[in-house]
C-alpha cells in the first residue's frame, strides 16, 4: 500500500479502521483477517477503500497489533494473495419495469441492455444499505444510468436492479430507487445459514439470462 493507505485509526472503543486507498486491497485484507481467523474479532466490515474491524474490548490492543502486522508485512497483500474468488451464477428474468426505460436513456435496445449486463464482469465490492445488499461493481459503463427521482415505496425481494456504476439484487422487499431490470429465484440473504449473506466482499457475480 502506499500514499494514505496502510494508516489505521481507532474508531470508538472497539473498533479500528484500515485505510486501504483501493477496493482491492481492501478485499485482500479481508481475505487475510478473515484467513487467520483471530480470537477477539467480533466483525469485519470491508468498503470501497477501508475495511473496518470490531474487537472484543479486552482483545482490542492485541488485534491491533495482529491487524497492523498483516498491513505492514511485506508483499502480504500482493496481487498473489489468497485464493481465487469464488463465483455465484444468478439467472435472472429480465422483465424489470425500469428496462425499457434504460434501454431509452441508454440508447440501446432492450435486448441490448440485457446482453450488456449479463456481460459484465461483476465483483461484491461491499455490502450496505440492508443486510445482504451486495454493491456489484463492474457494470457496463454504457448501463450507467441515475437513480430514480423518486424512490419507489417498496421493491420485491429478489429485485435485479442498476443505479450509477452499479448493480445490486434486493435481498429483501424495501424502499429503493434503483432501475429494475428483472428479478432472480437465487436467495442472496438467509438468516439460517452461514454467512447469511450468499455475496461476499470479493464474490465474482455472473447474470445469466433465465
């Protein structure tokens, strides 16, 4: 890591952030911590250009020490480091009532936004927002399209949507103002398993066409 990156700050009692300066190399620390498994940390939270890690207050000095160590060690978070990311394959019904429409803001045809996104090469960037909404990064940047006006009330669960530079399943019914594109069977967010969340930081995503 260089310039900012590498630096790490307390956040409250029990928490201490990393500032990684790049998506990737935050999903490379969360691979590492989460690879050595460390008695103490009760979460891991990694974002765009951080990765936030709550401990256990009477372990907090020696988790920082350990996570510091990871940070500081040389090559520890090369490009080389850690297995190859899984990869989830969603089909998805492209039925979405905003598809026309991005096909018209866009300039394509509806066929065309559908080849275009199952084309790209997604990657879980972070979850936020709810439990288990995946932030998807690598969307087409011809998709690219703002949000809604006006948020809808409530979208389905399932919901396959696109907004800005990214795409996202709704985990679960709630309000969003996303373009949607189709929906999905595929349960991104189940709280009897284990993780919960199907899309974790690093996952590749490929959208297939049901």
């Amino acid at each position: 890591m260089t310039g900012a990156s590498g630096v790490l700050r307390r956040v409250g009692e029990r928490a201490l952030l990393v500032e990684t300066g790049a998506l990737a190399e935050s999903h490379r620390l969360d691979a590492a911590l989460r690879g050595l498994a460390l008695a103490g940390v009760e979460e891991i939270v990694p974002g765009p250009e951080t990765v936030l890690v709550v401990a256990a207050e009477e372990d907090f000095e020696e988790i920082w020490e350990r996570v510091e160590a990871v940070v500081r060690e040389p090559g520890g978070l090369g490009p080389d480091a850690g297995p190859a990311p899984a990869e989830v394959v969603v089909e998805v019904e492209y039925d979405g009532a905003d598809l026309a429409v991005v096909a018209e803001l866009t300039g394509l045809s509806v066929d065309e936004v559908v080849a275009r996104h199952c084309a790209s090469p997604f990657v879980v960037g972070w979850l936020g927002f709810a439990p288990g909404f995946a932030y998807l990064v690598g969307l087409d940047p011809a998709l690219e399209v703002p949000r809604l006006e006006v948020p809808r009330t409530s979208v389905p669960g399932g919901s396959v949507a696109i907004a800005g530079r990214y795409s996202a399943i709704y985990p679960a019914a709630s309000p969003g103002g996303w373009r949607l594109l189709g929906r999905t069977r595929t349960r991104v967010w189940d709280v009897t398993a284990e993780p919960p969340s199907l899309l974790r930081p690093g996952t590749r995503v490929r959208m297939v066409a049901a």
